[in-house]
C-alpha cells in the first residue's frame, strides 16, 4: 500500500481505530464503575438495617447469629460476624471462619466517623470481592462487634467482561464496514488516478489522441474532462505545429527554388542576354525579400513568444507609414488584377507607436485581404479619428471565413484556409503588435462575402508623451 490508500490508512482509519479504543476504554470504565456502585449501594443498604436490629440488645452474638440463619440473600453474599476484639465468629457459609484473612474494609471502618467502610479486591485466594464492615457500638459507645458483608465480583466481572465483549464486537462491525466503505471510496479515487496518470504519461509520450473514462461527475470527473480537453488542444496545437512547418517549408522552398533557378539560368547563358539577367536578379531580389520577410516574421514570432520583441516608439504620422503600406501593395493589386481603394483624410492626430511594426502590421492585413480575394475584387481602406482613437478598417470581398474558424484565426499556427500560402502565425503577430500599442485588432467575416478588419490605435494626448487610453467605442 502506498500513496492515497497509506495516507488514508494512517491519517483516517488509524483515527477511528483510536477514537472506537477510546470509547471502548470509557465504557469499560464506566461500566465496570456502575457494576460495582450497585453492589456497593447494595452493601451499603443492607448495613443500614443493622443499627436498629442489633439496638439495645444484650447478646450481641446470640442475636447475630439469628440475623445470619434469616439472612435473606446468603446466596449471594457471605455474611461474617466479627466480636469486639476483632475476631471472625460466625459465618453465614457454614465454614470455619477464616481470620487469617485481611480486612482491610474493618480496620477502616474502625476509624470512620459513620462507622463503616467498604473495600473491593483479591483474596489470598485471588478470587475478586467486594467487602463492606459495619462497626456496632453499644449506649455507653462500646464497642459490641461488627458484621461484614463480602461479595464476590466474578459474576459481576463476567457480566461485565461480556458487555465490553459485545461493545467490542460491534466496534470491530463498525470497522469492518468502515473499511468496505472506504476501500469502495478509495478505489473510486485511485483507479481513475491511476487512469489519469497512465493517460497522462500516453499524452506526455505525444499520444494525443488518448482519453481519459469519465467515471464520476465530480471533482474527478471535472479533472478527467480538462485533461481530456488538454490532449485535444495540444492534439490541435501539435497538428497546427506540423501544418506550420509544412507551410514555412514550402514557403521557404518556393523562394529558393526561383533564386537558385534563375541563378543557374543566368549562369548558362554566360550573362549575354541582358534581358535574361535584368529579370533575373530581379526575381531573385524580390524572392530574397520574400524569404527575408518569412524568416523576420518566424523571429518576430519567436520574440513575442519570448517576450523579447523591444519597440522604437515615437511620435508618428499614422496616415504616413498607411500609405506607403498601400504603395507597396499597390503593384501587386494591379499585377494580380485586384483594386485597393484608399479613402485618406486629410489630417489625423499623431500616435505613439513604432512606425516599422506598424507598417508589417499594415501590409500583413493587405497582403492577407489581397491573398483570399478573387481577380476584379476590391479591397475598401479608410482610417478615421472616433474620440480618442484612430480606427483604421481594411475591408474586402473576398472568400470569407467559416464561422468556426473565426474565434480561432488570431491564434499562432492557425489557418482557416490550407490551400492558400502563408505561414498561419501572421495575424498572431500583428495582434501581439498592436496589442503592444494599447490597440486592438478585431476580425469580422462572413463565408463568401468578405472579411473586415479593424485596427483601433490611441492618439497622442496634447502636452504629453503617452497615447491615450482607448475608449469602448471604435
């Protein structure tokens, strides 16, 4: 046994065990106490009678000797008549009467002011008695005798060995059930424990799929559920792990496939047509950027997840860095036949920000609204001040998301659509990044209509270096 089942052992059943020891103790005790308080009163009644019986008699033995022959309960008690010098005289068993037994109840009672005491043990014999002696006195306070009643405690003793016995039988009952109870209870506890833990060492060893059996509906149970829902969502986590390096590794090959093809292109053709090198390095400037910015957001990733991405804040022109993220789309649009419609203000109040991040943030959504929109589509950018915050929406009328996905799409390594490049941890980084601003970035979407993102950042307080707290609105 170790474990739950010792604990309980030492700390619950060990309790009880002393707790029933306890009172079978003080029942004993109690008991035994009450037994031999009867007899005693018993004793003690009988004496009582003594004093008008042996009044103004004469013949102290002659009248002792009657009260022995009619004693009622000689059955059940030895009646001894001590003259006045101590000496046993006359005994209600018929014997010889013994004096070389101690008295001790007589020798009390000598010098006890109501003239009797009582006294319970062993006789040379070891046979257990209680004893009580009545001292008689006479008119002129001589001392006639005394008459000593003796009874045996064996029966007494039996009796009460018995109901200790019974008392005793009944505990070991109580125990016995006790222990079935608990060993039910216990094993209610640490089979699933048991369970749990073999499950966990599955899940631990990448096992993902492994579950636990919900036995009860309890704290167990509820424990059960969680671990369960754990293994699912590091199942869901270890698959989008997986998904994300096939997608970082195709997105990392595609690019380098193109450099090392036209490098070997334009190493065959010994450089001579010069349109072929012009397009050439081209390519590979724009698949290296391509590369660049795959692995910068793999690292800007990895520094938020560590903690580490630090921010240049400064003062910035918020429509400034928007714009020239637009620019930079614009080509591409054009190329792929898609239209950006960029409805500028003319003036917005400064933010606080870093003005390279926000601008990864603003091409990250642009390249995302133009990647899930079809040719001829159209992707709708405005920015507006609403009280303390400027609102930047980015809107297009692209695929969609599934409203099952939609909760999920800001998670890293997530990806609602698989056939489409991208690495999944895009809109998770520029979440952290605006997150980083004080702002916030919500995702609106309906299936085949088209997905809106809103991007609230604060504006720059008058007279201080500190962007504003944003408001509910916006």
């Amino acid at each position: 046994m170790r474990g739950i089942t010792k604990r309980w052992l030492i700390n619950t059943f060990g309790v009880i065990l002393i707790i029933l020891f306890v009172l079978v103790v003080a029942f004993a005790i109690i008991i035994q106490h009450s037994y031999y308080s009867g007899i005693s009163q018993i004793l003690n009644g009988r004496s009582t009678e003594l004093v008008n019986i042996f009044n103004d008699t004469d013949d102290f033995i002659r009248t002792a000797r009657v009260y022995v022959e009619n004693f009622p309960d000689k059955e059940l008690m030895e009646i001894m008549v001590i003259n006045e010098k101590g000496q046993a005289v006359i005994t209600s068993t018929g014997f010889a009467p013994d004096n070389q037994q101690n008295r001790p109840d007589y020798t009390a009672a000598l010098s006890a002011d109501d003239h009797y005491a009582d006294w319970h043990g062993n006789l040379s014999s070891g046979e257990n008695v209680m004893a009580l002696t009545r001292v008689l006195y006479d008119d002129n306070g001589e001392q006639i005798g005394a008459i000593r009643y003796v009874v045996s405690l064996e029966e007494a003793d039996r009796k009460i060995f018995i109901a200790i016995a019974f008392v005793c039988l009944i505990g070991v009952i109580i125990l016995f059930f006790i222990f079935l109870s608990s060993t039910y209870f216990l094993r209610s506890i640490v089979r699933p424990v048991q369970e749990i833990t073999d499950t966990a060492k599955r899940i631990a060893q990448g096992d993902f799929e492994a579950r636990i059996n919900k036995f009860y509906d309890d704290e167990i149970g509820d424990l059960c559920d969680t671990i369960n829902y754990m293994a699912g969502e590091l199942g869901t986590s270890d698959r989008m792990k997986n998904e994300f390096i096939s997608s970082v590794s195709h997105e990392l090959r595609t690019p380098l496939t193109a450099i090392k093809g036209w490098a070997e292109t334009m190493q065959f053709d010994g450089c001579q047509d010069i349109k072929t090198v012009q397009k050439g390095i081209s390519i590979i400037i724009k698949e290296a950027e391509r590369l660049n910015g795959i692995v910068e957001e793999v690292l800007d990733f990895s520094r938020i997840q560590q903690d580490r991405m630090v921010l240049i804040m400064d003062k910035i022109d918020i429509l400034a860095e928007l714009d020239e993220s637009i620019y930079m789309q614009r080509e591409r649009a054009n190329a792929e036949n898609k239209h950006i419609v960029y409805d500028e203000p003319e003036m917005l109040p400064p933010v606080i920000g870093d003005r390279n991040r926000l601008r990864q943030v603003f091409i990250n959504i642009i390249d995302n609204a133009l990647k899930y929109s079809a040719p001829d589509s159209v992707v709708n950018v405005s920015v507006e001040q609403v009280e303390q915050n400027i609102v930047i929406v980015i809107a297009d009328n692209g695929c969609g998301i599934p409203a099952e996905h939609l909760p999920k799409v800001k998670q890293k390594f997530y990806k609602a659509n698989q056939t489409v490049r991208g690495s999944g941890i895009g809109l998770a980084v520029a979440d952290e990044i605006i997150k980083l601003h004080k702002g916030t970035l919500t995702i609106d979407s309906i299936e085949n209509v088209g997905t809106t993102v809103t991007i609230t950042l604060p504006v720059l307080q008058p007279h201080t270096e500190e962007p504003a707290e944003p408001s509910e609105e916006g």
